[in-house]
C-alpha cells in the first residue's frame, strides 16, 4: 500500500471501530470499502445472518435501498444526452398519468380541497425530487392523504419488498390518482420522483429499467451481480435482512432470506430504491463518477452531466421541511446528495452521493479523490445515520494521508 493515499494507523483504527460495532451486534456484519487514488482498502466483518454462522463475505449481495437513485439518475442522464429528453420537457407526453394536475391547498386538506398545478411537471422536477409528491415526514394518519400513499403502494411512508409494488403502470395511474402535496417544483419531496425517474426511463428508451442499466452501465463498468433480481445460482450470497424490534428489544428478520423478493421477477423495478448489489460493483460505479463519467475505458456519461448531477440544485426555500435529510450542510443535485458544508469531519463541499435504509451508505469526495462504501444487512431506524455510519465515514476521514 501506498502512503500517499490512506495511512496504515488510520485503517487499524476503522477496523477496530467496525469490530466494535460488530461485537455489539449492530450490525451482524457488514463490507466497508475506502479508497483513495490507488489504495483501496476493504473490511468484511461479522456473520452472513443471525441464524447462520457462516461468514460474511466480500462478494456478498445487498439490498441496496435508496443508493439506488443515483444509479437511475446517471440511466436518464443518457437519455438527456442524446436529447431523448430534456431538462425542462414537460413529462406529460411520457407520463399522460401525470398531466393536469391539482394540488392539495394545504397538507392537512381532504383530497377533494385542491387547486390547479400552476405549471406541469418537467423533466428537472423529476431528476431533484420536486414533483410535488414523496414522504410526509409525520407519524401515519396524521393527513388525510397518508392513507391513500399507502393503500396505493406509492412508496415514500416506509421501506418496502420487492414483492409490495404495483407494476409500473398501476403505479402511475394510482400516482395520478391522488393530488400533489405540493406545486411542481416548489420543494424538494422524498423517494417518490425517483420511482417516476425510473418509469420515465423505461418509457422513452422503450425497456424495462434493469435492461436498460445493464446495457448502458452494468455491462460496460463490469458489475455483473447488480441488478433488480438476485439469481437462483446466487441465492447464497444474499445475507440476512434484520430490524431493529423496539417491543422485543431485539434484531428481527424483514424477510425469510431464503424466500427473499429479490430471488423472483418485480412487479416494478424501483429507481428509488430496488437494486441489490455487491461492494465491488457499486466501487465500479462510484470510481465512473470520480472520473467524471468514464470507468474501464468507457465514458458512461459526459464529465458535464456528471458535473451537473453533483452540483447543487436546490434554492433554500425548496429545502424546507427536508431539515432532517440535509441538516444545514446539505442539499440535493441530480438523484444525489451535495455537501455544501463542513459541519463534521466527513463532511466536505462537493462530496455526493446518498444513504439507504437498508443499511448502505456510499459517497464520493472529489477534492480529497476518496470513495467510501458500506453495506450492512440491519435497516435504519431513521432518517439520523445509526452509529456505525458515523463511525465508518470518521475513521474513513481520520485515515487520509
């Protein structure tokens, strides 16, 4: 190893602090990755699941969640690039489901008190999360309009299995179903856009969304274990899957492993959240957008787009209410997050990428030429990083050269 990239004493300290996060069974086990330049450096630590003792492994397959979304949004990137679609396109002629809509005239209104959209919902929208539409961060049946997201399946009020979606065209129609909570444009919303990201995807190139990814990244970067389905002949490979059971004071299993949903075809394949993947994959994917769009001699998108993705797009105002995922050091570019300040020693400005709440984390440095990966198999309690998130991202910071 190199001592120009990550200091040898820093990394012992990351292993020790993972252990000890490890010893405490929480998580059960878990991949770490840091890399900097040349030196990559990978931890795979604690057991495959609660009820096997067999080993963690490096090329284990997770359910990624959210992290997700910047892989959707690097896929309609490419479109925009060949002017299939553009920015501020309005996405009725795409998404007709979603055309003419109306607005709830407060969030607390019933769904019949509304107002005209007062424009329709473009492209941009889509791609930063301002369709008007996502997650209501308040306790369930605190609106009217909870009960309708969650009847409808339409994401964005808990975490879901592959197994809970509507196809792609129910989902849409239940979507356009319901009012905005928002104007289009007027403030950023959680997960929803990125679900229509990915039917938008799939509708202009005329594929399914994981054909499309594998065509033009999964293939070309060589991740050949990504993917909205985990194959027979790599069922073994999936860990467990656990949550954090408040009234037994225990990890309890969110799916029979062995009968997982992503061993069978989905209903949808989620943009915002339904890919699993290995570390060594995603490390593929985030060292293309390191160096800006271009990974084993292919140029997956232009160093501009990506430069364009990772840049804030965000107006103050639009932040509002979205405290509790951008804190005051944050914002949202194109699919990813943009550190905009240094509020901890792992926060840096121009740092991108995002968290799932299946228990992975990955963002990029730019500045500093570092990539950091980690993936376990416990979900999050909420939008606040559980301890070994923190750990990991300090210790990944404390190791620079």
């Amino acid at each position: 190893m190199s001592n120009a990239g990550l200091a040898q004493a820093g990394l012992e300290r990351m292993h020790q602090l993972l252990s000890d996060r490890i010893q405490a069974n929480d998580p059960p086990g878990l991949v770490a990755l840091v890399s900097r330049d040349s030196d990559v450096h990978v931890e795979v630590l604690g057991r495959k699941s609660l009820d096997d003792a067999a080993p963690m492994r490096r090329d284990s397959i997770f359910r990624i969640a959210s992290i997700t979304k910047p892989v959707t949004a690097v896929a309609a990137m490419t479109l925009i690039e060949e002017c299939k679609m553009r920015l501020d396109d309005p996405v009725d002629q795409w998404l007709p489901e979603l055309a003419n809509r109306r607005v709830l005239r407060t969030i607390a209104s019933g769904l019949d008190d509304t107002v005209p959209a007062v424009r329709a919902i473009t492209v941009r929208d889509v791609m930063t999360s301002c369709i008007g539409f996502g997650s209501i961060m308040a306790a369930p049946n605190t609106y009217p309009i909870q009960k309708h997201v969650r009847e409808l399946r339409l994401g964005g009020d808990g975490p879901k299995l592959q197994s809970q979606w509507p196809t792609s065209d129910e989902y849409l129609r239940n979507l356009g179903s319901l009012p905005l909570m928002a104007q289009p444009g007027e403030r950023w919303m959680y997960d929803v856009s990125l679900n229509v990201l990915g039917i938008l995807v799939e509708r202009v190139c005329g594929q399914r969304l994981g054909e499309f990814m594998r065509q033009r990244i999964f293939d070309p970067l060589g991740m050949k274990d990504t993917g909205f389905r985990v194959p027979a002949d790599k069922a073994n490979r999936l860990p467990g899957f656990y949550f954090f059971d408040r009234a037994k004071n225990s990890l309890q299993p969110f799916e029979d492993t062995h009968n997982s949903t992503w061993l069978a075809e989905p209903s949808l394949e989620s943009g915002a959240g339904g890919l699993a993947s290995t570390i060594d994959d995603y490390f593929a994917f985030c060292s293309m957008l390191l160096n800006k769009g271009r990974q084993n001699g292919q140029q997956i998108i232009s160093r501009a787009s990506v430069e364009l993705m990772t840049s804030d797009q965000l107006k103050r105002e639009q932040r509002i209410g979205a405290e509790i995922f951008f804190g005051s050091h944050s914002s949202w570019g194109l699919g990813v997050a943009v550190d905009t300040a240094r509020r901890e020693i792992y926060h840096n400005p121009g740092r991108f990428g995002w968290t799932g709440g299946f228990g992975t984390t990955a963002y990029i440095d730019p500045k500093e030429r570092l990539i950091g990966i980690l993936f376990t198999q416990r979900m999050m309690d909420s939008p606040v990083a559980p301890r070994v998130f923190t750990d990991f991202w300090t210790s990944a910071y404390q190791a620079l050269n």
